[in-house]
C-alpha cells in the first residue's frame, strides 16, 4: 500500500509540474512476459503469458528533437507454462502486478510530415503490488492461489527501449509503439541458504495512446 500510494504521490507530482511546453498523454495496451536469468529453466520453454499495462506520461520538449518522457504504469507480468499430464493438456501461469516508473530520453525524426518516427529508452523502477496469483487448469477446470508476497523483492529495476510513431492532429497526437523491456535485478529474494537468485522479468509491451 505505501508502495501504491508512492506511485500516487509522483503522478500527482508530474501533473503539477506540467508547464505550457510540456504534454500530457495517456496510453494503454498489451504486456507480454517471461522470466529469464541463470537459476530459472529455459525461457523457450515457457511461452509469452498475456497481460495489460495502463498508465500516463508527460513530455518534457528538450530540443526539436530531443524530449524527457517520464511515465507511470500499472503493469501485468509474469509468465506461462503450457504442457501434458496424463493425456491431459495443462497451463501453469504466474503473475504478478506492478506499478511500473520509467524515464525515457526520446529523439523524433523529423519527417516534416503529421507522422513522426521515433526512438527511446532509459530505466525504470517497479514496485510490487498485491500478492503474486498462480493459476493451474487441467482439463477444463482451474485452480488459484496466492502466493507469499514475501518470496519475491517489492523493487525491480530495468531498462527499456523501443520504437513508436506518432499522428500529429489538430488538439491531440496519436501514438502507437513498441517496447521491449528487460530486468536488472533479481525478483526473487535469497534462497534457503541465503544465497542470491537470479530470476528477472522480461518482456515487450505493443501500446497506443494520445496526448495533448
């Protein structure tokens, strides 16, 4: 909660600080996730489990090219395990939520068109929300759980990057793009003999959105 109410507190931060050169935008879209890292099995084993992501930016104009996007997220991740028992086709599939702060260094290219390219990337910080779920269906049935909240680090750290292209109107811009993000630090606390863990989130997001 003191998480969640952090998150709050720095929208309600950028929403202040929106000066007359700045934007404000919202956009939303598809999450798709694994884990990765060298004490998790082998990511082509697992296939990408779905999810949503939600939330709001500001841009900050820093050149004609050049801008300063913070962002915030409520982001589904996790991942998805899909195999046989017994004859029986079953899926295993864990998630976890976050809100999600990245700040990204964005650079246009000026086409001199209503369509602008563009290109970014940064860090962001995750904070953990709610207890992670583990969902199992067997033959049509399915069974869920909670799982110990206390298992997992409240802090991720990442990087992200990726492309996106933007529909400049009259009032409003249009965007549609694509991420791809990556951890930087492990999810999972220290095992039994409080040894490190190497498990991180992974994933790439398609979104669309606007801003004014």
């Amino acid at each position: 909660m003191k998480k969640l109410t952090v998150a709050l507190c720095m929208i309600s931060i950028m929403l202040i600080s929106v000066s007359a050169s700045a934007g404000i935008g919202f956009k939303g879209g598809m999450n798709f996730t694994k884990w990765t890292g060298d004490d998790w099995g082998e990511t082509d084993d697992f296939s990408w489990k779905p999810g949503y992501k939600l939330g709001a930016f500001l841009t900050f104009p820093m050149s004609p090219v050049v801008k300063i996007q913070p962002e915030v997220y409520f982001a589904s991740k996790g991942w998805k395990f899909d195999g046989e028992l017994l004859g029986e086709d079953y899926s295993v599939t864990l998630t976890t939520n976050y809100v999600e702060i990245p700040v990204l260094l964005k650079l246009d290219m000026d086409t001199g068109m209503s369509i602008m390219p563009s290109i970014f990337a940064g860090p962001y910080v995750g904070f953990l929300v709610g207890d992670p779920k583990m969902e199992m269906e067997l033959g049509g049935e399915s069974e869920e759980e909670d799982l110990n909240k206390d298992d997992f680090n409240s802090v991720d750290f990442g990087g992200v990057v990726g492309a996106s292209m933007d529909y400049n109107m009259v009032a409003t811009t249009l965007t549609i793009e694509a991420r791809y993000n990556i951890g930087f630090t492990s999810i999972a606390k220290e095992d039994v003999d409080d040894e490190e863990v190497d498990v991180k989130n992974m994933g790439f997001s398609i979104m669309a959105g606007f801003s004014f």
